[in-house]
C-alpha cells in the first residue's frame, strides 16, 4: 500500500430524504482514496466513514458494478455517468480525478423520474414504456428455428446497436427537455430491423411514443445531448429510424 | 393517438412548415435579388410580375403561407412550453456536450422572426410605415406602363440606419433558427443516418449562411450607398 498515493477529495452530494423533501447540497471529504478505484468504490469509502460517524449513507443505486445493468444513475459534475465517453458510473476510476477535485454529485434529473431518495430516482416509466409495446408476441420458437431465419448480417448488426441499450435512463438525465427518445428509439429500431418484430412494428411504435408522453417525458428538439449521455454509445439515427417508423405507421 | 396530440406527430409539423418557410424564404431571395439588376426592370418588373398573377393566386398563396407560419407558432410554442418542465431543476454544475446557442434559443430567435414578419409586412407589404414612400402611391414608369416603385421604397427605407439595423439583426436571428433548424427538419422526418448527419449539419448551416448573407447584402449596399434608387 505505501508505494500508492491517496487523494483527498470534495464531494458536494444532493442529499434528499424522500420523495416530498426539498432537498439540498452536502459537502464531505473522501479520504484514502487512489486511482484504482472506481467511482461507486470511493462513495463507498465515504459511506462507511458516515456510519462510523453515526450519519446516514449517501444512498445510490447500483447492481452488476461492471457497466451492463444500467442500474447505477449519477450526474457527475453536470454530466450523465460523469461524462467519459461510453462508461457507466461504476466503470469510471478516480484515476481521472486529482488531489484536491470538487465533485458535484446529483440524481438524474427528470420530470418523468420522480426522486425516491438522495441520488435514487423512479425509472419504473421506462418500464412502462417497454410494457406497452417494447416486445414481439408472435411464437419465435426455439433456438434452432431462430437460425432458420436468415437476416443479413448489416441488420443484424445494426439490431444490435440498438440492443446494446441497458436502460440507464442517462439520456433522460442528459435532454435539456427530459425526453425519452434515444431510450425508446434504441427499442423502437431494435424490434423492427428483425423479422419477428417487422409484424408488429406499427402498433409498437404508436403505443410506445404514446406511453412515453404519458409518463411526463418531453418532446425531442435535436439537441443529441442523449447521444453524448449514453453509456452504450447509442447513436441518435435510431431516434430517426424511429420518426420513420412513426410515420410509416400513420399509413398503415 | 391523434396525430396531432403525439410528440413525434407535432415534431413532424414543426419541421414540415418550418421546412416549407426555409423554401420561401430560398424562393423570396432569389426574387430581390433582382434589385441587382439582373432582370430587366429590376425588383420593380419583378413586383409586377407578381402583382399581375391572378387575384385568387395571390390570395391562396398568402392563406397558405399564414397557416404554415401559424401551425409553426403554435406548436412551436406548445412543444417549448411542455419541454420547459421536462427537468424540474437544474444541475448544478452545466455541462453542455452537443447543444449549441442556436439549438436552446429557437424560441427566441423564431419569437424575434416572428416580430421582424409583422414589422417587414407592415413595411413593405401595407407600407405603412413610411406611407410618403410607399410603392403602391409612387408610380414610375416601366416598358410601356406604370407600376408601384418598389425600388425607390426598398431604397428609401434602407438609407436610414434603424431599418436597416432591423433587418441585419432579424437575419441574424434567422441564421441562428435555420442552422440549428434546417438539420433538425432531417432528424425530424427521419432522413438521417449516423453517415448523412455530419453532412447535413453542415450542409444545413451553409444554407442558412447563405441565406444570411444574401438577405443582408440588399441593406448593407443600400446603406453603403453602393446600391442607389
Ligand atoms: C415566426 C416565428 C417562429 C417561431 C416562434 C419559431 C419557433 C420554432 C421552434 C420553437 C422550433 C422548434 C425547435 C426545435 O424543435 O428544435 C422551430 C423549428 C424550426 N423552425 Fe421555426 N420559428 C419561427 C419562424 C421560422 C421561420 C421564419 C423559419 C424558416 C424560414 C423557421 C424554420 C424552422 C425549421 C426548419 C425548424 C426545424 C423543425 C424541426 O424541429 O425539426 N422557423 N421553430
Ligand atoms: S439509450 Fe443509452 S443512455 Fe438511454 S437508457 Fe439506453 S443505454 Fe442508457
Ligand atoms: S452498476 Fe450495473 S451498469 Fe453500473
């Protein structure tokens, strides 16, 4: 351990204790901590430092810790997943901070994301958005009957772009508007590049679109901040293809 | 779900009508450019053209125009008013990554457009604005007959330095508006790809330069004096 340097850092951390509670700024040191570890690991640190202390940890959502169930969710000063390209918050190390660093840490920020507590937010919309039509109900039988499908390998591939969505919800944080639509595009696209999604294709988009402005999300205005947010890299070509589809299903 | 209650449905109109104005506004350039003196009589025999097109044309074409311009305004402003709740509260720290001045302030500079539309009307349309150089009370002579000097008006209005200081800074807005606007028309109706959208971005920003750049050359070479009636 000696041959590592430590950091101190600041944090100013939005600590809120529920849904009703206005809310408001912390300020703690993080102690001890070095360039191996990752963001969720240092919050970690300054967890148990808080019940040492007798305090109430910094509550955060988090699960797989290795960037794909998309349940870790901050704004890390101003940006989504702290803003290094394609990585979520638990892949993000403190070698990209220094000594001394001020870090802002905030809950995604949404009309549609209600805050449930300090940097945890509802993202059960999302879900909604999924249930009302993120699915194929055809019978795609089994494994080898999905191989006697032939699909040419450009739209495979592009399928799977689309796929890579984990359902983060840092495009929501990201939209100055608090729109929906790299989320619900990226399964929008992913489900009508493939056979047995085409069938539904029109129902699916009219119901999800809808959904998605039920739920409080805004309208796009092309600002692509969702592309810059995402973790997954999930272009906003998928948003077109979407506005695409929705047209096409006015005529269908 | 209505079309016309969706979020894509009102994007959709937003970009048509917004699209359907950067047309006008190509077509109506290359109309005053005529003031240059390429066509033969210049913008007066060019307004004349134009005033001498059926009544009913004229009459369609202007409803029409004030409905896009109105289904613009409308949406525009139900859209901006929706997203503006979309974050309850702002970040602490801002850290824009891909949105620009042009793309956060289209209310703005399309309000301003807005504004400049009533006042260029009321100009040049009803010229009421300087009624003692109005076109329609000046005729000159052009070929064998007398028509309205538009010229003399455009020419009148722009030597003095608030009118033209009106319209530069109204194209200014309308640069700002398209370069942001003209792309998003794209994305909108989805005839964009992760290959064509560079291209377009900038594309769209060089139309709407262009479209600056023209519309302010007729004031500015007015006001220089390099333009004379
Ligand atoms: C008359 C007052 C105007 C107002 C209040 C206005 C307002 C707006 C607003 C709020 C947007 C949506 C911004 C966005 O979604 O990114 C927009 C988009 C647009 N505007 Fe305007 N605007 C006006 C005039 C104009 C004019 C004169 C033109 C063209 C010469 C124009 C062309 C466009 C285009 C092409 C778009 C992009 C459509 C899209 O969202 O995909 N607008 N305008
Ligand atoms: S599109 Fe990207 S940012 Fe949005 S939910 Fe999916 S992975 Fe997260
Ligand atoms: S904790 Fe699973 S993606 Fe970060």
């Amino acid at each position: 351990m000696s041959d590592h340097k430590t950091m101190t850092l600041t944090l100013i951390v939005w600590r809120q204790k529920s849904a009703n509670d206005p809310g408001k700024f912390e300020t703690y040191t993080a102690k001890n901590i070095t360039e191996h570890h990752s963001f969720l690991e240092m919050l970690d640190c300054v967890n148990e430092d808080l019940i040492h202390a007798d305090k109430d940890p910094i509550v955060f959502d988090h699960d797989c810790r290795e960037g794909i169930c998309g349940m870790c969710s901050q704004i890390i000063n101003g940006a989504a997943h702290g803003g290094q390209e394609r990585t979520t918050v638990c892949q993000l190390h403190m070698r990209k901070f220094k000594d001394g660093d001020t870090i802002y840490i905030e809950p995604w920020r949404a009309r549609a994301f209600p805050i449930i507590r300090d940097l945890i937010v509802d993202r059960s919309a999302l879900d909604k958005i999924i249930q009302s039509g993120g699915y194929t109900s055809c019978h795609t039988g089994g494994v080898a009957d999905g191989n006697a499908i032939l699909i040419p390998k450009a739209v495979a591939d592009e399928a799977m772009d689309a796929a890579q969505c984990i359902g983060c919800g840092a495009c929501v944080a990201g939209c100055p508007n608090g729109a929906a639509m790299l989320f619900t595009g990226a399964k929008v696209s992913q489900l009508a590049l493939l056979p047995q999604g085409k069938g539904e294709a029109s129902m699916r988009v009219k119901n999800m679109t809808k959904t998605m402005t039920e739920c409080g999300f805004g309208n796009c205005t092309n600002h692509y901040e969702c592309m810059a947010a995402c973790p997954k890299g999930i272009n906003v070509k998928f948003i077109a293809r979407m506005n695409r589809e929705f047209l096409k299903a006015q005529f269908a | 779900m209505q079309f016309t209650s969706s979020s894509i449905g009102r994007k959709i109109l937003m970009a048509i009508t917004g699209q359907a104005m950067v047309l006008f506004a190509v077509v109506h350039l290359l109309g005053n450019s005529s003031i240059f003196g390429w066509l033969n009589g210049g913008i007066n025999a060019y307004a004349e053209h134009l005033h001498s097109m059926p009544l009913p044309i004229i009459m369609g074409f202007r409803l029409v125009l004030l409905a896009i311009v109105c289904v613009h305004i409308w949406f525009g402003i139900q859209l901006t008013i929706e997203n503006r709740g979309g974050r309850p509260q702002e970040y602490a720290v801002k850290s824009t990554q891909k949105a620009t001045f042009a793309s956060e302030n289209m209310i703005w500079t399309g309000s301003l457009l807005a504004l400049f539309l009533v006042y260029h009307l009321a100009h040049f349309t009803f010229q009421v604005i300087n009624p003692e150089t109005a076109a329609l009370s000046n005729l000159v002579p052009l070929h064998d007959m007398m028509v309205p000097n538009v010229m003399g008006m455009v020419v009148a209005g722009f030597k003095n330095f608030f009118v033209s200081f009106i319209y530069a800074g109204a194209m200014v807005a309308l640069f700002l508006h398209l370069s942001h606007g003209i792309q998003s028309f794209f994305q909108t109706m989805g005839w964009s790809c992760d290959k064509s959208q560079p291209v377009i971005i900038k594309v769209g920003t060089l139309v709407a330069l262009g479209l600056f750049l023209g519309y302010v050359t007729i004031p500015l070479t007015i006001f220089a004096g390099i333009l004379k009636g």
